[in-house]
C-alpha cells in the first residue's frame, strides 16, 4: 500500500474535485484522509491501484509525495491501538499519518486493519514484528 497526499483548496468543492477527477480515472480508494489548513486541505490517499494513481496525478498536473504504508491488523477493543502507538515510539519512530483501513472478523475476533505512514517504516516493522501479539499481523504494502 501506498498513500498519496496532495494539496487541493480549501473551498467548496475543491476536495470533490479531486475526487471526481479520481474516479473518471477508475481509481478505488481504500483511505482518504483530509486536515484543513487556512487556503488549502492535505489530502491522504490510499488507493487500490499505486500505478494508476501516480500516472493519473502525474497527467494531471497535480504534485503529490508518495510513501509506503505499514498496516497492522488491531484487536478491535479498548487500548489495543495506544499498544501499537506506545511499541512504535518506543523503537523511535514518528507517525505522520494513521487511518483505518477496514475491519476484519467479527465479535471477540473483529480487528481493525489501521495504516501508518512513519518517518521510519523500517524500525517500525520490526519493533512490531519482534513482538508476540502484533508479529502475524503487519505487513508494509502488499506483504502479509
């Protein structure tokens, strides 16, 4: 997975516009995440075709970053997200961006599937992966 920010104005119909210039394109989103500054709105992308979006943002004309996305797979119950925030700022690591991503299960088994763009994708895998309760359930893009 990869997330795309871009910015767009921060104005009636500037976000809608992005979007539907998305969707001409044929482009699935599986996160969007928008923050508004004064004049403009940071747009976080999270699409399900990495190569269509690039080449459609590219075309377009519209400046995007791109990063990897660590998913990790969260119990859905109290506390169990600040577990995962706490493991990730103990190995060092600055979130930049967090959003869910869907759920999976149901009932005592439901998780919820949370994307983090981090300063430091790397570490962050590996202080989660070290540990017994998060290790069978983060992956950076497409891994498992």
């Amino acid at each position: 997975m990869k997330e795309f920010r871009v910015t767009v104005p921060h104005r009636p119909g500037g976000l809608a516009e992005l979007l539907e210039y998305l969707a001409e394109r044929r482009i699935n989103l599986k996160a969007v995440v928008s923050i508004t500054e004064p004049g403009k709105a940071l747009v976080a992308l999270v699409p399900y075709d990495v190569a269509l979006t690039r080449r459609s943002l590219k075309e377009k004309g519209i400046p995007f970053e791109e990063a990897d996305v660590l998913f990790v797979d969260i119990p859905d119950k109290p506390g169990q997200l600040a577990k995962v925030a706490r493991t990730i700022a103990n190995a060092g690591v600055n979130i930049e961006s967090i959003y869910p991503l869907g759920t999976v299960g149901s009932g005592e088994c439901a998780r919820v599937q949370f994307g983090f763009r981090l300063n430091d994708l790397k570490r962050a895998k590996e202080a989660l992966a070290a540990t017994e309760e998060w290790a069978p359930y983060v992956g950076i893009g497409g891994e498992g």
